[in-house]
C-alpha cells in the first residue's frame, strides 16, 4: 500500500506497474501540453478528487519533476491521451497537485503456493 504524499513509494511501484489515483480533473479539459503545475492553473485545484488516472512513469523537464498520466478521454486530450503532472505542488502540501499523490494505488504480487500460479490483486 502507498502512502498519500509518498513520492518514493510511488516511483518504487512504477518500476513494474502503472499506478491508478484519482485527481480533480475540473480544470482537466483545458489541458493542451506542458506540465500542469500551480503556475499553469489559473487557481489551486482542489484535492478532492472526482476522476480516476492512470499515472504510467515520471520524468524531469526544465528542472520540474512529473508524472506522466494517462486519461480515459482518448487519443484527442492532451497529448496523444496523456498529460504531465508537477510531481510536487508549489506548498508542498503531500497530496500534490489537484491531489495526485492522494489515493495512488498500485499491484500487489500474490503467490498462492497451493495452486503453483501467481496473480496480481490490489491491496
């Protein structure tokens, strides 16, 4: 299970598994390109979230570490379906940017001996 606000554990997860979380997606349907940070938004977006993502690795552009995130709004948002994330917001606060850090949750691997397989449920 991971943390809200933990940054590593979540890095940790991706390495062999994207990461569902939720965000506020309100201010979403603006997304074009770049990385949304507090600066890009024209006001905090709040961290109660209303939309599930699917956070698929992370990278650093001009000195700002981000998530890159995958929508369900299809190829047309974003870019190719994607958007980046600031990692940290600008506070610090652990939730992050519009609560992308709030409710992530990644794969479990759960070996059965009985049944010799291997099978990933969520915690």
């Amino acid at each position: 299970m991971i943390s809200t606000g933990d940054i590593d554990g979540m890095k940790t997860a991706l390495m062999t598994s994207p990461i569902a979380t939720s965000i506020n997606a309100d201010i979403l349907k603006h997304y074009k390109a770049g990385i949304m940070d507090d600066q890009y938004l024209p006001s905090k977006c709040s961290s109660s979230t209303n939309h599930g993502v699917t956070i698929v690795g992370w990278d650093i552009e001009n000195g700002v570490e981000y998530w890159k995130v995958r929508n369900s709004w299809g190829e047309e948002f974003g870019q190719d379906g994607y958007f980046k994330m600031a990692i940290l917001a600008a506070d610090g606060r652990p939730e992050g940017i519009c609560g992308v850090n709030h409710n992530p949750v990644a794969p479990i691997e759960y070996t059965d001996p009985s049944i010799n397989i291997v099978m990933n449920t969520n915690p």
